[in-house]
C-alpha cells in the first residue's frame, strides 16, 4: 500500500475538493483508493466514503496512543493501492507540545514517511507562491514535499508565472485546478453540509474526477506515493490498541441528521469488543430500541431541528424510561438534548429530555474549540473514576444553565492547561461537550 498525505498552508484552501477530485479519479481508473483525516473530524471522511466508495476514518497523533495511531494507519490502508490522507487545518498545525504528538498532518507525514501533496491557494498572487513552497519543503526534518498542486488558478498565465517559480526551487508542479465556485462544496456552522444532506454529491464527483483527469497529472502523483513503513502494528504484529470501552453489549445508538457525530474509529472498536450497534432516529420518533443495554446520543445538529426533537414525544418518553434502568450518555449535540432545554437560533427556547439538569443555547453563541483532556470523575458509560481520556470540543452553543448534577470530569487543554470540571452525571445519565477520541494507555 502506497501513500500521500494532501496539505496546504490552511484552512479554506480546497483541500477536501483536491481529496475529492483525487479519489473519485482514481476510482474511476479501477484502483483500490481510500481515505483517512488527519485530527479530529466527523464531517470529511463521510465525503471521502462517498468519493472511494470505502470507509474514512481518522489518524489523529495527540489524540491517539502510538500503538492505536498505528493499528488504525494499518486499517486505513488495508486492500488499497492507495490511502490519501487529509490534512486538517494547516500541515504543520497543531496544539500539543510533545515532538510527533502535536495532532498535526505533520506528525503522520514523518511518522510513517508519507510524501506530501501540497495544495497552494494562489489567488492574489503568482511567483510569490514560490516562496511559501520553499518554506513548506524546508521546515520540518522528515516531512518532504512530493510535489505542488496549485488552486484558484485565474488564467493560462496565472499558472506559468507560479509553476515556473516553484519549478525553478526543484519542485515538481503536479496540476492546477481552476478558480470556479461551481466546484465549492456547502458550509455551515460545524463544517461542510453533511454528505448524507446533499443530493448532488454524486454528479459533483463525476465533474471532478474529470476535473482531475485534466487537470492534474495522476501519474506522477501516483508515482510520489510511498509505502507505510514496517511497525509491528502496521505489519500485523501487535493487536489494535482499545479506543474506547463499550458502554454496552447491545447499544442503542442515535443516527439521523441531528445526531451523527460518532467516530468510526470508535464504532469499530465496540465491534471488535463484542457489541453490537442498533441505530434509532430521533428526527423520526422512534425511542431506543428494546433489549439494549446502553444508549449513545452522539454530537451533531440538535440546534437545527430543536423544534421537531421537542415534539418526539414518542422518543422522548421512550429516552426516559430507558434511563431509569440502563446507562446513556450524550456528546456535545447528545449532551444538549439531554439537558432542561434548548434555545435555537431564533432565541425560541425548546423542552429537552431533562435527564440533566443544564439547559443550552444556540443563540448566544460562542465558539470552543480545541483538544482536551478528561479525567473521568466517576464510573459511567465512558469509563471507572480516573480514567484518561483525549479528545475536542467544537461548538458554539453555550451553557445558560448549570444546573446541579454532579460533574463528569476535570478537563485540561493540549498544553496541560486546567480548564476545570465538566460535563454533568445523575444517576445512570451522563454528558459533556467533550468528544472523547481514545483512552491514554496507562
């Protein structure tokens, strides 16, 4: 199996396009091609599923332990000809102070000696352009450039001006995609519009495998891929390292546009332990199905369908009832649905399960977001008291109540920094805003 990592010098810089165009391109060549993401990330990979037509998932270093960083790298490229990993943000981006566990694409670059794909926006400016490749190739010991894709490309002339002065630092341009907003994918608060919401996904990825056919030279950059080294974890040698418990043997597990955020790495996991996952849709008022042991309100979108989640009644009732004999948790958007009440974006206020005693708002926003630390505080559904767990929060909602339960763990950021308690737990009930990615070795 061969690999790239695919970056840029930031955020917004077509880098999901680039991954799109390349998959669907190679696809349609007959390769065995596939996907991973770089950080933490629920909305990408989805859109790397639907351009492969294999499961993405995550390769995050800060999040990860070493030996599960590895066994999900080895998953990642199983069967492929080709895994094209996805940088998030920036590619050297990252917030840990740990050398190779920063959480950046960086990290997996030189960890597993993937050659990187750099994808330059030069709208605004052309030889200069140069100059940020000289910078990108020279950085970091252990990460090399493979070569240069330029994006938002005005004119024939535009490109020669750029690819000539990069081409005379000795590296290699390996396309140019043009400035065209048919080719931009819809955004919102979180991210991308959810790949499950967009009807048009399949043509737009028929028009950029074309794209990509004649606009970028597949050979050569099928050519710079190269191999994943061989650890031991890679090689078969080590089993895969747990990511998180199983909350139960049998979980009830939410999944609908409001309620999709859970993490494939994580699912597989539970799998592998021996459970077995039962999805149920809140949006179509269905309760938790019967004869599960655990229920898992994962993150998403409850502050866009607050108004239909209030009047689930049939779910809601069934949610409380289940909780009275069976462990729930919710993350982030699962936590909000939890809570007293919810005020959407309009400021309208809606009646949640109140399992938890707090109550959320989408419109006093506030953005959070960034790596955590949790220390579990007790036992629940994620863990005994003391337990290690790393992760994120990306939200903008806010608490506008605190209400009284007992908190669910002490967090920290990825620089070590206090943040203090989080989250809440009554009884069998537990939440937080906090995704959790895996469990810290001890």
């Amino acid at each position: 199996m061969q690999g790239l990592v695919v970056g840029a010098p930031r955020s917004g810089a077509g880098k999901t396009t680039l991954m799109l165009a390349l998959l669907a391109a190679f696809r349609r060549r007959g390769l065995r091609v596939g996907a991973a993401k770089s950080g933490p990330d629920y909305i990408d990979p989805a859109f790397h599923e639907a351009a492969s037509a294999r499961p993405s998932g995550n390769l995050d270093s800060w999040a990860m332990p070493p030996r599960l960083l590895e066994s999900r790298a080895a998953a990642a490229g199983q069967g492929l000809d080709l895994l094209l990993v996805e940088s998030a943000m920036g590619l050297f981006d990252g917030a840990g102070a740990e050398p190779g566990r920063q959480g950046s694409a960086a990290d997996l670059a030189a960890r597993f000696g993937l050659p990187v794909l750099l994808l330059l926006d030069v709208s605004g400016q052309s030889q200069t352009a140069a100059a940020l490749a000289r910078g990108f190739a020279t950085h970091r010991d252990g990460v090399r450039l493979a070569g240069v894709v330029l994006n938002r490309v005005a004119s024939p002339r535009h490109r020669a001006g750029a690819a000539e002065a990069i081409g005379a630092i000795g590296l290699p341009v390996l396309g140019a995609l043009p400035r065209d907003a048919a080719l931009s994918l819809p955004e919102r608060h979180l991210g991308l519009v959810q790949a499950r919401e967009q009807q048009e996904l399949p043509a737009l990825l028929e028009r950029l495998a074309t794209l990509a056919e004649t606009a970028l030279d597949l050979d050569a950059i099928l050519a710079a891929a190269a191999p994943l080294p061989a650890t031991p974890a890679l090689s078969g040698g080590l089993p895969g390292a747990p990511a998180l418990p199983p909350p139960g043997q049998r979980i009830a597990l939410a999944d609908d546009a409001a309620f999709s955020f859970l993490y494939p790495h994580v699912a597989e996991g539970w799998r592998a332990a021996g459970a077995t996952l039962h999805p149920f849709s809140p949006l179509a008022d269905e309760p938790p199905p019967p004869g599960c042991d655990a229920c898992w309100l994962p993150g998403g979108y409850p502050e866009l369908h607050a108004g239909r989640l209030a009047a689930a009644g049939r779910f809601l009732d069934g949610l409380r009832r289940f909780a009275e004999d069976h462990p729930v948790h919710g993350e982030c958007g699962g936590y909000m649905l939890l809570g007293q009440g919810l005020e959407d974006a309009s400021g309208q206020r809606h009646a949640m399960a109140g399992l938890l005693s707090h109550a959320t708002s989408f419109a006093r926003r506030r953005m959070n977001l960034g790596y955590r630390q949790a220390v579990l505080l007790a036992e629940g559904p994620l863990g005994r008291a003391g337990t290690v767990l790393r992760g994120h929060e990306f939200h903008y909602a806010t608490v506008t109540e605190a209400g009284d339960d007992a908190p669910l763990a002490t967090l920290s950021d990825a620089r070590g920094q206090a943040l203090g308690a989080g989250g809440g737990q009554r009884g069998r009930v537990s939440g937080s805003f906090f995704h959790a990615i895996a469990q810290q070795e001890a």
